[in-house]
DNA sequence: ACCTGAACACCGTTCAAGT
DNA sequence: ACCTGAACACCGTTCAAGT
C-alpha cells in the first residue's frame, strides 16, 4: 500500500464509515479494528483524530440528528409543529435503526440536540404555552418518539417476527409480516401523537397565555 | 476454599447476582467473570447453567418484567387500566434503570412480555375497543414507558445534569438538579399519558362496539 | 502531522480434565 | 453433575518509533 502524500484520515471520513458499518452490520459489529480495517489504516491511528469509540458514536448521533427538522417551530402553529417535529425526529431515527440504543442512552448533551431543544420549547412559548408546559411538551414528544423507535426498530433483527412465524407459518410469510408489523408501529405512533396533540388542545385553551403576552424565563 | 457437597451455583442465582451487579455498576460493567467473581467460582462454571451472557439478561430482563401488574385490565374500566398498567410497568424500570437499554432494545418475545401483551389485548377488546385499536393503543402505550425510561435514566449517569451545573453552579447544587429533572420526567410522562387518554376517550365514544357484544378474533 | 507495530489489560466462549 | 484451568479469538486504548 502506498504511503499517500495528503493524510488519510479525518474526523468526518471516521464518522461516515463508523456509520456505514453501524447501518449495515448493526452497533455491536462496530470495532475500532474493523473501523480502521475498512478505512485502509492501522486502529491506533484513529486515536490521532478522535479520543476514543464513544467520541466516534456522539459524532455519528450529532450528524444524524442535525437531521431533524424543527423550523416548523417558527410559526404559530405549535399543533403542526409538534407534529412535523416528532414524524421528521422519528423518521431520522428510521433511516438509522440501528443506532437508536445509542442515541437514546447516551445523555442529551450532544450540541444538536440541545439546540433543537431551545427550537421546540421557544416555538411553544411563544404559541402561548407556559414555559412549564413547554418543558414537558417537549420532553413527551421525545418520549414517544424514542419508544417508537426503541420498540419497533429493535423488533425484527432477531426475534419475535420469527415466532408467529413458526406458530402461523401457514398464514403469513416471513414479508408480509414485516410489512405488518410495520404497519402497526406506524400507525400506533400516529394514534398515539394524533391522542396526545387532541388532549393538548383542549388544555391550550385553559392554560395558554394570550399570544403575544411575554412570559418570565 | 473448600469444596461444597452441593451445587453451589444455579440459574435463580446467577439470574440474581448478574441483577445485583447491573443495578450497583451498570449495563456495561457486567461481565461473565465479575459475574463468575461474586459468586466464588470460575468464569466456565457459569457455562454449565447458561447458554450466554446474552441468555442471563433476557432471564433478568424476564424477571423485571414479571413485576408489572395488569391485573386492572380483568375490570372493564379501560381507562384506569391502560393508566395502571403504564404506571406500574415505568415503576418497574424505574427500579432497575440500568437495565432498561436492554430490555428496551431486545425483541419483546420474553414470555413475561407476551403474556402482559395478552392481557393488556384481551382487556382492551372487552371494554369495546376494537381489535385493532387494542393494538395500537398497547404499542402506544409502551412507547411512552420505553421512551420515558429511556430518556429520563439515561440522564444524570454521566452528562447533562453537569452542564448545567457548570453554568449555573451558582444558582442550585447538582442534587437539587436532579430532583428537579425526576419531578419534570415524572410530570411530563403523567401529562402526555393523561393527554393520550383523554384523546382515546373521545374516540372511545366514535369507534367503541357495545360492551359486551362479541368481536372477531 | 500522520501513521505503524507491538503491547496491556480486558472481553465471551470452549474444552479437556478433574472430583 | 459440577467445577477447574488453560486456551482461542476477540476487544479498546496506549506508546515508542518511524516518515
């Protein structure tokens, strides 16, 4: 192999193929060896450009929520913006079912993250939420999105599909349970936003201050 | 160390110390031969009454679960069933927090789960939810106690909490702080169930078969 | 500055051997 | 049946050394 004049290695060439691999062989198939491996490179000098495994994981969790859209937020519309902000949080999860253990774990201080937090709760207040509602609005939202995707990406790598499988292999394929069971997550997600957002409604109007109205910090 | 007559070891006991290990150190510090340590044997000892590290979280995992209670789901008070039920079923994460990533990501095929699904089902349907609705609303439902465990206990392990501790050191202690985030995530996961059932009442009255009427399977 | 090669202290799991 | 001790093929991370 020849030695290449122009460095190899960067932080970002390190986080694409760290993400690659978790994409395509799951999260515990990723090893700083394999890592290197498939970047044509010796393990030790990754170490040059990230301090360890978990620096790698926070910058693949980063650029994966960078994704997420809260310009919903801008508006008045807190409605539709919750909305738009939990399909477009849960679909950036989809894309990348397999890091979502890691992304849900680790603690919120990612830069993204925080960020997009300040979005959703100042978009909120501003639609004439109490901060204290804004707060745990927030926080709900993301519960429901990281369950979702906890739950039913998790499902299907190995397991429960395989069951009923076996128990009404008749029935079914193998596909068309997949699709199903896809099915199902989806549109108990939906019922269960469309459920919370109509309960939130109805406590807007008790709650909420007149738009417009400044509320202390 | 002297040799003992009988069995030292069984799978009720390396079920318990892998619990004990988890709950005191963590997920990550689980490892076959700490496990092997706190008993007094040898790593391959372990091996005789377990297929795998794997096989002693799912044991562990199952024995979690067995301590949620459904038994609100033999009333026909749907509402307070669903509301029981989540909350026993967060209280016995919240017991074992550390644990709550694996029993989050694994498949749900534990017994324990498929049973609790069973009866969270067939309570459902009896209280006039259609099949389908049942589903959807225990897929729901799970999404917010995974999501809310998730989010809520993997805070504070390391992370956020200082943050903020750094920039208003001033202002409250970091125990302070986390009292004040468990009040939030206990507020927000009671509000977004309390929204959610409330969006489920008024569609209760829309989409519900008169109770006792018999349904398709 | 960037990469190498060898080493350290760990893993989960297996297996022949002892009692 | 139950446990031991050694081994295998892995880990993440460090560090002196090369260019």
């Amino acid at each position: 192999m020849v030695r290449p004049i122009r460095p190899i290695l960067s932080r970002a060439r390190i986080c694409a193929a760290a993400l690659a691999i978790v994409d395509r062989d799951g999260l515990g198939e990723l090893s700083m060896r394999k890592l290197a491996g498939e970047l044509g490179v010796q393990v030790s000098s990754l170490y040059e450009h990230v301090r360890t495994k978990d620096d790698v994981l926070h910058d693949v969790a980063n650029t994966i929520m960078e994704s997420v859209d809260v310009s919903a937020f801008e508006t008045r519309d807190w409605r539709h913006a919750v909305a738009s902000w939990a399909r477009s949080y849960r679909a950036a999860l989809a894309a990348h079912p397999h890091i979502v253990p890691f992304l849900a774990y680790g603690p919120a201080r990612r830069e993204a993250s925080l960020r997009r937090a300040d979005a959703v709760h100042g978009g909120l207040v501003g639609a004439g939420w109490p901060p204290r509602y804004a707060t745990m609005i927030g926080a709900s939202t993301k519960y429901l999105v990281i369950g979702s995707a906890m739950t039913s990406f998790a499902r299907g790598f190995e397991g429960e599909a395989q069951v009923y499988v076996e128990r009404y292999a008749h029935l079914m394929d193998a596909h068309r349970l997949r699709d199903h069971a896809d099915t199902i997550d989806r549109d108990s997600f939906e019922l269960a936003l469309e459920m919370f957002l109509d309960g939130l409604d109805r406590l807007h109007t008790r709650v909420a201050t007149p738009q417009g109205s400044v509320e202390g910090a």
